[in-house]
C-alpha cells in the first residue's frame, strides 16, 4: 500500500516533469529534464525548514498533512472502486487547502493566491455537472458500477462526450503553468505556495503529484473504463501531453476571465443535462 | 434494522446514531466530512491566528498587524460554534436538522467576521448578513415543502424509491444552503482581506464547503 | 524539534503503514483499516523522514561567504 503510494507519487512527479519538457518543447525551448521536478522535490527536503513568526503555527503546518493525507485517500477510493461522490468531496476539500495554505501565512501574497483560489472555485462546478451527466447513464455513483457499466456498454467518453470535456477542463484548471493556474502566477510570487519552503514545500509537491496521478487515473477509469496497468499509465500519459499542449500555447487568464470562462463552460453543460433529461425521461 | 436506501451514491452506512426519531448516520462520504470538519474545529482550537503582513502602498514599509486577546478569544469562540454546527450537518438524517445546523453555520460566519472592528470588514459583514437572512427563506421553505408533499422529513424515508420530492424543493434547499454558507458571496469581498484569515475566517470557508459537498448528497439521494 | 525525534517518529509512521499492509494480506485486520492507518501514516512518513535529514547535526562547516 505504502508502496502504491510511493510509486504514484513517483509517477505523479515524473508527469509533472514531462509536462514541463513538452511545454518548453512546443514554445522552442530545451526545458528542464523530465526528472526536474523529483530533484525538485528531493531538493526541498533537504532544505533549512522553520516557521515563519507571522503564521498561524499550527495550521501552516497541518496543510501540508492534509494536502497528502486526502490525495492518498483519494487514492484508495480510486482503486477500491469507492463512490464517486467522495472523490469529488476530496477535491473541493483540496480548495481548503490552497485557501488554509495562502491564508496561515499571514504573507499578502499567500493571501492574494488564497483568495484567488476561492474565487476560482467555478473550476469546481464542471466537476459537479460531470458527476450528473454520468449518474443520467449509469444510474450509480460508485466508481465499481461506472467501470462495470462501461464493459457491457462501451467507453463514456462517446455516450458522455461533454461531461468527458467537463471533466478535461477540471484537470486543466489544476495543471502548473495553464491558462487557470491563476493561485501560483508570478506576480504574486508564487501565491500560496510563498512562504511554503523547505521541507513543507516538499510535502505539498508528494501532495501535488498524487492529485495529478490521481485526477488523470480518474478520467481514464471514468470515461474509458478499466485498462490493464501500463496502458492506463500510458494513456494517462497522453492525456496529460494534449493537457500540455494546451497549457503551452495559452496565456493565463485573468482572474475574472477565468471564472467567465469556467462559468460559461459550467452553463453550457447544465443546458447539456437538461436535454438529456428531457430526452431520457 | 436501519438499511439506507442509496448505498450507490455515498456507500452503506457505517454507524448510525439514534436521537428518538431523528437517526444520524455515518457512511463512508458523511463519515470523510465528518472527519474533515473535526480536523479544522481542532485547528482552529490549538492554532495561533495569523499576523498578518502589510506592506505600505508606494513605499518599503510594511509591519504585522497585531491580534487582541479580546478579539482572538470572540473569533475563537465563533469559530468552535461553526465547527461543531458544521460536524452536525455533516451526519444528520434529518432534513430540518439540517436546515437548522446549516442556518447556525450562517449565524457563526457572520459572526466570525463581525468581530474584527474595521469599518469596511464591518460593512461586508453587514451585507452577508443580509444575505444570510434572505437565504433562511428558501432554506426552511425547501424543507417545509418537503415536509408538506410527502409527510416526512427524515432522509431514511425521503431516499426510497417510491417517494418523489418535488425539484423546487431541492433547488431551495441548495439556494438556501449557498446563501448561509456564504462562500460565493464572501469572495466577491476583497474587504475580507483585511482581517486576519487564519485560522478562523478559513472556518467560514470550510463550514460552507462542506455544508456545498452535504447537500449535494441530500438532493441526488433524494 | 531534535534530529532524533524526527527520525523515531518518521520509520514508525512507515512501520504502521507497512504492518497494516502486511496485517491486512495476512487477514488479521480488515482492509479499509489498513488503508486510513495509512491514509494517516503515509504524510508523517514523508515530512518527518525529510524533516530528519533537512535537519542540522551541529558540526558543520561555517559556509564560505565571500571575501
């Protein structure tokens, strides 16, 4: 178990770390090496840690617990087939986090990506609308009924088409350096993440690389059904270079933009599941 | 004895626990919540709050703001409230239980936030507690109409399959809800910035998320 | 906190983690108990084992800062 763990955040690391190659490569440049982001991490934890005087001692450091703690249970929801609905819970309670995180500080730039991240809790509503959509079809909310229902009836990236894009534009919205990752942008330093240095900083990038594996692991499991295990990894790999296309030739948007963007997709995709339930009874 | 209806939405109930008629229960989704909510009360119980940073506009200075005992005491207070409001609404099997911690919630926050005696915090906090009280309407209204078209207010029944609740009733529920957790109207603040945030006015932001993530499950089961 | 500490508190952390996995193949505990010691244990692993060697033993070299 301990070892899954181990290895997702390995992976999760590694993902990272091609996502950074592939957006050099596409805008001309050489980019890091794809292990950049373990060194990253190795880096950190070897680094000088205290508490800075201004923070909210406690809290400052049981982020860092909690963000590792929800992505390997997460984790275990994915793989034990667990409900769906939970797994959404965890990634709203992730919004806690990048909040507390900002927040316990007491940095004004940890605070401005709090609050960024708050304001960009519309990312959270395709989420929602995709748990829908998919309840219309498979008339459960347990990942083991969803993977079932795709054997017998074919993947749900067809059926589901939109909710699949709903569930694309979530995963974007939480990828480094996207057109939505308005929480970390530079003029604000690195936003929440600030004056997380050190040992602290390398517990959120185990916590970082965790939701990466475990929101691709997720799209594959929900809208192409259950693979044998290196073609899961490989496809979740290909999600996350089209992912990286993406995030290389967009600019990042401005706060509010991003809410428009995401609200709109969010409007769209209710009107999508007004049709299917008139259609569908 | 008790079997919830809806094992494929949060998964079978782990534990129930029984007040009389009113019968919380604990499945692997109100349990994680349930969790959850306990983690941040005890943080904002042993957590320091925050000195928060300010730096001069136009110039190089910046100095900490400095909290009161009096004032850290009162948020403290509220945010403890919150939290146990919160762990309530996590678990219950009751619809009006629900709407009642969820109304508490509303209470606590603007609590939280009236405390800190900043003209413009004080002005926002004015403001969502307008909101707060509008949204009790469509709050216990959604549970009155539940209770007016099928006789009953406990989830137990209301999650079978032969009872059908009207739409309007939920979409009051989850009005009512967004309004008392009042996370969408609270970021559209930035005067929130100016008080110190944690570790209790990320209480806020936790009670209303969660109260989001509770009823979410109570209308798709319903 | 001491160097030692951190250490202790880190290798027991992955001790539970790894007993519980071990405990629940073996069948002596049920499955999703082994999963939430984990789910507990596995962050404590990682920050305290990083926190054991970030931290100082109290012999080092004075860095070179410059002339």
């Amino acid at each position: 178990m301990i070892l899954y763990l181990l290895f997702a955040t390995f992976i999760g690391l590694l993902y990272h770390g091609i996502h950074r190659k592939a957006i050099a490569r596409v805008q001309g440049r050489p980019g890091p090496p794809i292990w950049q982001e373990i060194l990253h991490t190795l880096k950190f934890s070897f680094k000088e840690t205290w508490i800075p005087k201004t923070a909210s001692q406690s809290l400052f450091i049981a982020v860092v617990f909690v963000a590792i703690g929800i992505w390997s249970a997460a984790l275990y929801v994915l793989l034990s087939g667990g409900s769906l609905l939970l797994l959404f819970g965890i990634y709203l309670l992730h919004k806690i986090v990048e909040h507390g995180m900002g927040l316990s500080s007491g940095s004004p730039y940890g605070k401005f990506g709090a609050i960024r991240s708050v304001i960009s809790a519309a990312s959270e509503l395709p989420l929602l609308v995709t748990i829908v959509a998919v309840y219309f079809f498979t008339h459960s909310l347990s990942i083991a009924d969803i993977v079932a229902y795709q054997e017998v009836h074919g993947p749900l990236l067809i059926v589901a088409f939109p909710a699949a894009v709903a569930m694309y534009l979530v995963i974007l919205s939480k990828m480094h350096y996207g057109p939505f990752s308005i929480i970390e942008a530079k003029e604000i330093v690195s936003g929440n993440m600030t004056e997380h240095f050190g040992v602290w900083r390398a517990g959120l990038q185990v916590g970082f690389a965790l939701k990466t594996y475990v929101l691709l692991y997720a799209f594959v499991l929900l809208f192409i059904g259950q693979l044998p295990f290196v073609l899961m990894l490989l496809v979740m790999l290909l999600i996350l270079i089209s992912l990286s296309f993406v995030c290389a030739v967009t600019p990042m948007l401005s706060p509010y933009d991003t809410v428009t963007v995401q609200s709109l997709v969010t409007g769209a995709l209710v009107i999508y599941i007004i049709i299917l339930g008139v259609i569908m009874g | 004895m008790f079997n919830l209806p809806t094992g494929n939405i949060g998964g079978q109930e782990l534990f129930v626990l029984e007040f009389g008629d009113i019968v919380n229960y604990f499945s692997p989704y109100t349990a994680a919540l349930f969790v959850f909510a306990l983690i941040f009360t005890v943080l904002a119980i042993v957590s320091r709050p925050e000195r928060q940073v300010d730096i001069a506009f136009g110039g190089d200075a910046y100095g900490a703001k400095e909290v009161s005992i009096d004032l850290m005491r009162f948020q403290r207070f509220m945010a403890i409230a919150c939290g146990l409001a919160t762990l309530g609404a996590m678990v219950s099997g009751d619809v009006f239980n629900f709407t009642l911690f969820a109304s508490l919630v509303g209470i606590t926050n603007i609590g939280i936030v009236a405390a800190y005696r900043n003209r413009h915090v004080l002005n926002a906090a004015f403001q969502y507690g307008i909101v707060a009280m509008l949204a009790t309407v469509p709050l216990f209204g959604g549970a009155a109409i539940i209770l007016a078209s099928t006789g009953t207010l406990s989830m137990w029944e209301l999650f079978a399959d032969g009872v059908a609740v009207p739409i309007i009733a939920k979409a009051f529920l989850v009005l009512g809800v967004m309004g008392e957790g009042m996370a969408p109207f609270y970021v559209a603040k930035a005067e929130i910035t100016r008080a110190q945030g944690a570790p209790f006015i990320l209480m806020v932001h936790v009670s209303s998320l969660l109260l989001f993530l509770r009823v979410i499950e109570i209308v798709i089961s319903m | 906190m001491k160097k030692q500490t951190a250490l202790i508190t880190g290798v027991a952390a992955g001790g539970i983690s790894v007993a519980a996995w071990a405990l629940a193949t073996g069948g002596y505990i049920p499955h999703w108990t082994a999963e939430l010691l984990t789910i507990v244990a596995f962050p404590a692993f990682v920050i305290f084992v990083a926190l054991w060697w970030s931290a100082k033993s109290g012999d080092e070299d004075i860095p070179f800062i410059g002339y």
